[in-house]
C-alpha cells in the first residue's frame, strides 16, 4: 500500500493511492465469496462454481467493481487517517488502473483546509445594539400569548375573511384538463398564509360554507413541475367549512388563569423582565455575528469550492432532520414550497459559505492567542452532554473516543475565541 500527494489550485489536492496487487487479488476472491451463491452455471450446483471456470467464461471483470469499492473503502480512510492532510470534503473518486495481476489504483481529489490569514480580530468597533423593550414588542408577545390561548370557533352567519381557516375540495384544470398532483379532499387552508399560489387564498374571501367557486390563477415561471410553469390554471373549489380563531380578553381574569398572577399588570410586567433577558441573549449573539463578519472581512482565505459543496449538503441533512421531528420528509417541504433539491442547496450555499468562514477566522483566532481548553472545561461539557443525552457521565466518558474528544476541545476553544473577539469589540452610537 503506498500513496502520494499533488497539490492543486484553490486548496485541492489529488491523492493516489495504490493498493498491492496480492490485496487486489484477496478482494476479488471476497467478492467471489458473496457472488458465487447466486450464479447459476450448467453442469454446477448453485453456489459451486470454481472461480477460475467463471473468470474463463465472463472474464474477471465481473468481480472488478466490488473488489474494487472493497479496497477503496478500506484504504482510503486508513491511509488518510495516517496521514497529516486535512481533508473538509468528501473525495471524488477516479480509479485508475483495475486488471487482475496488478496493483489496484485509484485517485481521490479532495479540499484541503484552507490557510487562513487574519487582519486585524481584536478591538472591532460594531454598531451599539439596542436592548430595551419596546411597545411594539409587547405588543407582540401579548398577540402571540393570545393566540396560544385562542380557540377556533366554527363560522356559519359569514363568508371567509383573512385569517380564517377554511375547509376545502379543490381540483385544478389547465385547458379543461384535470393534471396530475391539483385535486384535494377536506384540505384545511388559513386565508392569508400564502401556502398556496398566486391570488388562490384571496379568491375565497367572502366565500361561505356549501358555496362553490371558481377560482384562476397563474402558475410561477420558476414552478417546480416544469409542465404547470407559467400555465393559467382554473380550481373548482367546494368550501366545506370555515373557522375563526377567537381571542381571549387580556383581562386580570385572563392573568389568574395563564400565570400565577392575579392581575394583567402583574402579569405584564413579568413579561417584560422575560423579553428584557430574551432581548439581551439576542443582542449577544447579534454582537457575536457582527464582530465575526469584521473579522472575516479582514482576514484572507481562499474556500474550495467541495468544502462549500460538503457544508450544503450537511445543512440540508439538518433541515430533513428538524423537519422529521414535525412528521414532516423533505420531499414534502420542497414540493410544498415550490422548489427541487438543487434549488434549496443552492439558497443554502450563502449560509454554508459564512459557517465555514467563520469557523476558519475563529480558529485561527484561537491559534494565534493560544487558547487552551482546561480539564474543568472539558468534564463542565461531559457534564452538559450526558445532561442532554440523559446519560450517566462515566459512561460517557468510556465511549466518548480521541477524534471526538479532539473536536470537542475545538469547539470549546472557538467558542472562547468567540467570547474574547466579543469582549474586547467596541460598541459606537
């Protein structure tokens, strides 16, 4: 086993690997081993056909790829591993050679982590950030309190206003024609949630319940069902059944019973001191983001393009994963909104960009100011996990490995990099 490197332009490196050719050789009898139980060959029991006779008859190129994902599968992570690259992308995987008798080669080309030089980090003057609550603030905690404490009333003397929600059948027409995916039974759909596109939602204002109605639109240009985009469309819609949320009065009666408060006042004034630490965290993290985008904008780098790539591709794996909690699969939430799996990496490309920038300047921070992670620091973390996790602490020590210990001790020292850029920025009128 042997493997060489070739750096490229913009922190790319091409890595060749070559893997003996007696491994190559034991990788194709293991492919052998689990493929010979499904051919059949005349004059043989299922599962005994020598692996000679089958090379002579098809070639040894039918045990060629799973040898060959075999060998990349294990050399690759074991020869990085050894080495002192670090690699921030998944490898593009290119094989070279693969014949029996001779070494198996193959390259990857990966994204190396870039160097990182930094302007000036310490002393940062950023906007003052203010932390008072204002009205308009309460005003709309106290709507929000409202609504979490709303009911929904059946509506029968009216038609649908905004805010309803109203009960439909709908099937969608485009010259006449039924398509495929524009018909729904017993939907709910809150006038005014733009869920649904063009003017649809607006169409039913008024409209009252057992009432049917007609209602044109216009596909987007950029819709996702390339046969739909731009068409006019026309939706027979039956409204079924209108609801409208009801608010409690913001009363003392409604204080006793939402808080252990007796009056509305009271009550108020606990908000407050809630939103005023609520409104205080935000201007910390606000402060943090804009001290780390001063810092990015003094330092240099240069990003591979895959490290931006693997990032996107890991914030959406996040996304489909918070949707998941809300019984939710990203394929539902794309079709919903419209879009096709490129078209969301590509809105996330900005985000994934900023991440990694900030990670890189907030090491290099901690780099160059020599921060340390304590002892203390750590097991307070182990603490917080198997808080988290629910799980006992010495446990968590036993299977938390090296690597995981080692991308810990970063974290907490970017985040004390964070705290220090943070502290010593200053704040201007």
């Amino acid at each position: 086993m042997s493997y060489t490197v070739e750096k490229l332009e913009k922190n790319m490196a091409k890595i060749t690997i070559e893997v003996a050719k007696e491994d190559f050789e034991k990788a194709m009898t293991e492919a052998y081993k689990k493929q010979k139980g499904k051919i059949s060959v005349p004059g043989f029991r299922k599962g005994k056909v020598p692996m000679a006779y089958l090379e002579k008859i098809y070639g040894p190129a039918m045990f060629y790829e799973d040898a060959a994902n075999a060998c990349i599968q294990e050399a690759y992570p074991r020869e990085i591993g050894a080495s002192d690259l670090e690699i921030v992308s998944r490898p593009e995987i290119d094989v070279v050679q693969v014949e029996k008798g001779k070494p198996f080669i193959f390259t990857a080309e990966v994204a190396l982590k870039p160097e990182v030089t930094l302007g000036d980090y310490m002393g940062i003057e950023i906007e003052k950030i203010p932390v008072e609550v204002t009205e308009q603030d309460m005003e709309e905690e106290l709507k929000r309190i409202q609504m979490q404490n709303s009911r929904s009333v059946t509506v029968e003397d009216r038609g649908a206003e905004l805010e309803d929600e109203v009960t439909i059948d709908f099937e969608g027409f485009i010259d006449g024609k039924a398509f495929e995916g524009g018909k729904g039974s017993d939907y709910p759909l809150k006038l005014g949630s733009h869920s649904f596109i063009d003017t649809f939602e607006d169409q039913l204002v008024g409209k009252k319940t057992g009432e049917e109605v007609e209602v044109a639109v216009t596909f987007p240009e950029d819709y996702q069902a390339a046969d739909l985009a731009g068409k006019p469309a026309v939706f027979k819609v039956t409204v079924k059944g209108i609801k409208a949320t009801e608010l409690p009065e913001l009363d003392d009666e409604f204080a006793s019973e939402a808080s252990e408060f007796e009056t509305m006042e009271e009550y108020k004034e606990d908000i407050r001191k809630t939103l005023q630490v609520k409104k205080e965290g935000e201007a910390k993290r606000e402060k943090e983001s804009k001290v780390v985008e001063k810092i990015i904008e003094n330092a240099s780098m240069e990003i591979p393009e895959p490290m931006i790539t693997t990032m996107q591709e890991q914030m959406v794996d996040e996304f489909a994963q918070r949707l998941s909690y809300q019984g939710l699969q990203l394929e539902q939430y794309l079709q919903f909104t419209g879009m096709d799996l490129d078209s969301f990496k590509e809105q996330c490309k900005p985000e994934a960009l900023k991440r990694i920038q900030s990670r890189l300047v907030l090491e290099a921070v901690a780099d160059a100011e020599q921060i340390e992670v304590t002892e203390e620091e750590m097991e307070k973390e182990l603490e917080q996990m198997a808080s988290t996790y629910q799980m006992d602490l010495e446990r968590l020590k036993e299977v938390v490995g090296e690597n995981e210990s080692a991308s810990m001790k970063r974290d907490i020292a970017v985040q004390k990099a964070v705290d220090l850029v943070a502290a010593a920025a200053k704040e201007v009128d």
